[in-house]
C-alpha cells in the first residue's frame, strides 16, 4: 500500500475478527432457496442481513415481497448531486448434497488453513457482507458513502431469479442507478484481480416429440411405423455440423465478431484454460472449428443436449418402437443475440428437420438471460480497475465468462445501467461443489476494495 | 359347423364361464419376468400352471429349474405308435408401464364390450389356456390325448429367454417330438385364421457411451468438450439412411432374396396390414423404400432404437454437460442372417461412427434368435390348415410374421422339429402396449381348435 492508511481503512482492521464471527453466524443459517423445506431459513437469512444493514447504518432498509423469497432492499444517499451505485447480491445458496462428500457438515462453517469451509461462504454470503462492512466503515468514518449506495440483495438466484425480472421492472424508480456493482463474482488467486467484459446469456427448451398415441410391438410395427426415439435422435444430431457448428438456420446472425483485441485478451486464458480442460475428466476435446478452446468457452455460443429420454430405459430389453422422445437443450448465447430470437429459430428448425407427420412441443425452459457485455473502457471500469491495481499491486485480467447470471442483462436492459462484477470467491472455491471455501483473508480485503472503489465512483 | 357336435365340444361348451373365470384369477398374478421385485409372482404363476395342468388330468407334471424363472412341463403319453406334438407357450408377461395409460389397472382383467383386458391377456396366458382346456376335454370324454403331448411353458420368453437354448440341449430326450404347437400366436381377424410361414429372428444390445468422468457445467466446459448427448445422438442417427434402410455395412449381406411367389403371398396381407397401422395410433409411416409396407414389416429386416437415455431428465432445468449416455436397441432379422454375425456388425459400426476419444462399452441384449421358416406345405401346416379352415370356414392365410419367437429357431435347430404357430390373439391387442386385450369368444373356440388339431395329428 503506497497510500497513507485511511480511518476506514483502521476500522475495518480493528474489526477483522468480529467481522469473521459474523460471517460464520450468517453462513449457519441453511438458506437454500430451491428446498421448500428451508423456507423459513431462506426469510430468516433475509431478516439477518436486513438487521445487519441497520446495524450498519444504512438509513432505510426493507424486506420487499417479490412472490417467492424476498428481496432485502436499502438505501445511503448521499445528495442529489452524487452518483448512484446499486450494488447487487443474493443471501441464499444451493443444496449442499451429496452431503457425505463434505469433510466438515455445510452449516457448521469450519477454518482449516486460512480457508472457511462451508455452504455459502464463496457463493456469495462473504461476499455480500464485504459490501455492507464497508459501507459501516465508511458511515463511521465520514458520516457516509461517498454516493448514493442502493442495495439490492435477493433470495432466489440459485433458483434462476425466476421473480426478479418483474420486480425491476416494477421497482424502476426505485432502483434506478448510474451503474451496478455485482458483489456475486470473483478473483484468478489471491494476487490477480479480474474485470468481467461478458457474460454469456441462456436459453433453453425441451422438445416434446410424438410419433403415435401409443408405444407398439417393433415385430408388428417396427418396419412400418416411426420410432419417435430414432425420430429425436436423429433431430438431436441435426443441432450441430460436423464441424462443431450450432446447424440452426441464423444462430450467428446477432453475433458480433471477435476483433483482434478480444482474441488477444482471450488468449492470455489460454494456458489456464488448457489445465481447467485438462482437470476436468472429460477424455477429449471439442467444439467449433476455427476458433482455440478458450474462444469456445467464453466468447462463442453453443448448443448442449443437457437431457435425452425416450422408450424402455430399465433394465433388460423391451422390444418397443416408442411413441414418444424428449430432449432438454441449452443455448449459452454471446452478444448481441437475443434468447426470444433464438427460441423462435429452434423452432424453425425443429419444423424443418423433425420427420414428417410426427408431432411435437417445445415448452420454453425457465432462466432465460440475455447475454451481457460491458466495454472495458466505461469509466466504471476504469476507476474499478485503478483501485485493484493499487490494492493487489497488479492490473486487473478483462476476462469473459462462459456462465450466466441473467441480473446482468435486466439491469442493462431494464435500469439502462451497466455493471462492473466485483466479488472476491477465489478460482476452484467449489461454488455449486461439496467442500465450497472462502479465502478468509479476503473478508477485510474485500472490504478494503469497495470502500475504494465506492470513493472512486464519487469522483 | 357342418360336423356332429363332438363330446368334447360339448364338454367345453358347458364349461365356458367357469373357464374364463380361471383365466382372470390367471391374469391377476403379475408375473413380470423382467422386473426382480415380481420374481415370487412369476413363480407363483408357474405354480398356478402346474396346478391347472394337474386338475386338467396331465398324468406328469413338474415344475424344472432352469436357471432363471422355472419351466413348467408335462407329459401326457397316447402310445408309442403315436406321433409326439410339444406345445409350447409361456407364462410370464411384459412390464404394465406406463401404468398411466391404462383405462383399467393392468392386473385387474376387466371385460368391456366382448374383450377382457389385462396385461398378458393377448400375450399369452388366454392362449396357454386353451391347450390345457382342449386336452382336459378330451381327457374326460375320450380319455385323453388321440397323441402323445409334451406340455412345455416358460417364464422367460419376455426376457428373451436366455436360459432356454441350454434347457432345450440338456433335455432334448425329454422334449424330443415330431413337431412343435406354439400357441404364442394370433390371427389376422376373428375369422381369419393365419398360418406362419416365417419368424423374424432377434438380436439386440445396449451401448453405454462414456465421454468423460464426471458430469460438467455446460458455462465453463460445454463448448469444448464432447457432450455424451450429442454423441450418442449422431451415433443414433448413423444407424439408418434417410431412404430407411439400416444403415450398418454387410447387414443385408445373408438376406434371401424374396421371390415372386413371397412377394404375392404377402401382398394378400396389405389391406389387413394398412388397416393393422391404422389402427396402431402412429401419425404416420415409415420405412425401407423399395419395398411394401407389408413386405417391411414381415420380410425386410429392421433396427429400431427401444430406448435412449442421458443427462438430466428431471423437472426443470440443469445447465450440464452429461459424461454419459445409453442406448438400447433390437434388429429384426430375416432368414439368412446371424445374430452373432449381425452383433459384430453393429460393433463395427459403432467403432466407426463414435465420436472419437470417447469411450464405449456394448452389451449384448439377452434373447438373441435366429430367424424361423417353415415349409407351407409340411405335413402338420397341411393337417392344421384343414381344421382351421372347416372351423372358421375360411382358409388360412400363409403369412409371415414381424415378431420373434426364440423358441422355433432352438427347437428347429436343436430337436430338428418345426413349429406350427397355432394361437388366437387378435390384431391390435397390444401385446406389449397399455390396455391389453383378448376377445373373450376366443377362449372357447381356441379350445375347440386344439382339440381339433390334436386329432388330426393323430391321422
């Protein structure tokens, strides 16, 4: 650190441990939103965190109904004549099964070399918390944020943030900010900041095929009458070439071209890329022709076949011709396509490819998000980015990520506001895994970071 | 009629409610061969058998081990001077699933409108009753038998009887006869009696496609690693040209070519056989170009594709990339093709269109059979053909049939007699479908016929 340390700065130390032990209370609470039976945990983690933004100062803070799990809601401002910054977040996590690979039970948080393990730690409670720590620092440092701080922390997003579209779209004026920074994100190690430039987006739908009202005898029927699983397999293999290109009719329209200096910045992930592939199980490789692995992952669209069913699947053999084949895909989609677009092409598709006179359903799955792209240069960034350099002593990676977070384009589409991801988790933290850490160090450094960032927005 | 009534026919005339009464307390045993939570079920219907074989007078009666489920065998001698029928048939029954679609639970037999339904009603346990009526009848009226009867019913036919070959080897003094009834058969119509020609042959196998060790996220991985869906999705398409022809190299090599006379045969079954798809509840057809649908379904060998599975194919969605995915499927063979031989063509086949790198492993499906033909002028066709054709007072029509029948090949090939198929399902009872049924009035004429046959064998 160059700079002289700030009061803030002094707070936020003093208070490293009790600040750790309020980590390891939010993190005993089993707020997994897609369990109906964890309910109550999920409105309970929204009433911890809400008690906890009051305790830090925030003047108007609200558990807000969203017909699901709630939305925590607050509010610092700071005078009509500073920015808005609404920062993002979720209080609630996934399922912790398998439950007997964890070395330690998921909500019992456990340090073992510098690493807090349990459920929620990396994904994103501590996380969150570094944004309200330091927005505490900065009230009892200097009476307040520099700007007008709206948060925004909601409980479904491990469940597809199914309510949340609606509820920005009604809560406009409220929500209504200059730029959003999204505390759900993270680190390449502990020294090597990153600066998300996109994300991409997803669409999916499952293709319910029919080829009679009933399955048949194949010795009575088999030579004259469709097999609805030969039917789908033969429309699933219709979704790519041979070169590894999505086949559907107008899928790269929208796509906006790699120029020479997102290659370039790709390619710095390349060597990385190589040894996540490699450690990954998978006995090969992949994917579009003309374009190396890490292009693939981050900055192209493609088509996965995530579910296929059709016919006898037990055990042993059951001579049947079925009537009926489904299928579940995703598209992970790159600017500037749009998921509406895409869904009506795969339906042209399936019209064009699925074998004559067999009927089917498309039934559009949940969790569309449309893919999102920030420009490296917005001036967010640039101050984001001055701050990592000054605090880790490196200059932050632009990277793309493969992965979706559909908030990211509602805001942008929605709000008309951009976002800068800015979270902590460290590379292999096992987000969605059994055994999921957080690097505790990175609770007061953290902190550290949007108490800067938040000072830099203001100028 | 143009006959005396016969005593017999008298006997099962008076007999006809209190028969149909056992035939529903038979149906009510749910005895699925190939599911293990009903192996006490299919024993119990052995059981079942070999009681109502005992009650109709058969003088030997034992229920033999086989490996699997047990055989059910009895002997009822006339003489040495008397030429040895087997009749053949089995008592286990195909899975109800999808339980969903049956009007009436599958193992609770209801009439409706002159047909009782159930599962195993068309296949086959009505028609094993007939034969133990017919010779209970003549058993009372004249004493028994006018030929010696091996009485022989298995409990694995829908599990492709995989223990039979070797119980036919090791018993062939005990099952040795002139020539074999297999009343696992049916008609083209209530007064249309039929005489098989030919059995199509089996042989089928289950792939399981392997392309990575765990299952991936679709964001970080699924654009440059294979997808076992996909995979196995292509590996699925190759197996048929667009003309429906399968599509496997020397699969048609040993197929004898039809002759004129073959060809005008099963163009007498076009119209039956039109009618046949039409009422089957497919859309649409399909199938090999070049030939009739009719020659399709009972001459031309076919490959149909009974199940596929892989990924998630839960509710909802999950964004994976699934490292695994599973194929099961059958051909159809016509004589001369080879079960083995055509085995190690699909392996071929599969060596060369998998994607490659990912890995594979191909397990043969249990009930392999060698195609069956018999001469339509044998003596036994000849004499059975008169009985059916002074009975119904129409002559039987010479056809071949699409389904295997595993037993005829073993019998042929291993006790050198051949099969005369003698039962009475009706078409589009849905042997292997929901909503299963027998024509109630065919319990009773079936009964008539074995008796009739049996007498004229006797000649």
């Amino acid at each position: 650190m160059s700079m002289p340390e700030q009061a803030w700065e002094a707070y936020l130390a003093a208070n490293e441990q009790a600040y750790l032990d309020e980590l390891i209370e939010f993190l005993r609470i089993p707020s997994i939103s897609t369990d109906p039976e964890h309910k109550d945990d999920v409105r309970a983690a929204a009433e911890w965190v809400a008690a906890r933004m009051k305790k830090a100062g925030i003047p108007e803070v609200e558990i807000v109904e969203s017909g699901g799990h709630p939305n925590v809601i607050g509010r610092w401002n700071a005078g009509a004549d500073k920015p808005t910054v609404l920062i993002y977040g979720h209080y609630d996590v996934q399922p912790a099964v398998p439950l007997e690979l964890w070395e330690t039970p998921p909500f019992e948080p456990t340090i073992r070399e510098g690493r807090l393990y349990a459920r929620g730690s990396s994904d994103m409670k501590a996380n969150l918390l570094t944004t309200l720590h330091a927005v505490e620092a900065l009230g009892i440092t200097e009476g307040g944020p520099p700007v007008n701080v709206i948060f925004f922390f909601e409980g479904e997003e491990e469940i597809g943030s199914a309510n949340l579209p609606a509820f920005v779209a009604a809560n406009q004026e409220r929500l209504r900010c200059d730029v959003v920074l999204s505390a759900d994100s993270g680190m390449d190690g502990p020294n090597s900041p990153v600066l998300v430039t996109a994300l991409k987006g997803v669409v999916g739908c499952q293709i319910d095929v029919k080829s009679g009202d009933t399955d048949l005898h194949s010795g009575g029927y088999g030579a004259s009458v469709p097999n609805a699983n030969q039917v789908l397999a033969q429309l699933a293999a219709s979704f790519h070439t041979a070169g590894g290109q999505v086949a559907i009719e107008g899928f790269y329209d929208e796509v906006v071209p790699l120029t020479e200096r997102d290659r370039a910045d790709i390619a710095i992930g390349d060597a990385a890329l190589d040894a996540f592939i490699d450690g990954s199980g998978a006995y090969t490789t992949w994917g579009e022709a003309g374009y190396t692995k890490t292009e693939r992952v981050f900055a192209r669209p493609t088509l996965d076949l995530n579910g296929v069913w059709g016919g006898f699947t037990g055990q042993g053999e059951k001579t049947v011709t079925p009537c009926e084949a489904h299928l579940k895909l995703t598209c992970r989609l790159v600017p500037d396509q749009d998921p509406d677009r895409i869904l009506d092409l795969i339906r042209a598709h399936v019209e064009k490819h699925l074998y004559p006179g067999v009927t089917y359903t498309l039934t559009p799955l949940n969790g569309a998000a449309y893919p999102f792209a920030i420009d490296r240069d917005h001036p967010a960034m640039v101050k984001t980015g001055a701050v990592l350099t000054e605090i880790y002593g490196a200059e932050p990676m632009f990277v793309r990520v493969g992965a979706s977070v559909p908030v990211t384009g509602i805001f942008q589409r929605t709000l008309a506001a951009d976002t800068v991801e800015l979270g902590f988790s460290q590379p292999g933290s096992g987000a969605h895994a059994p055994n999921e850490w957080w690097r505790v160090a990175d609770l007061a450094l953290g902190s550290r970071v949007y108490c800067a960032v938040l000072k830099a927005l203001a100028l």
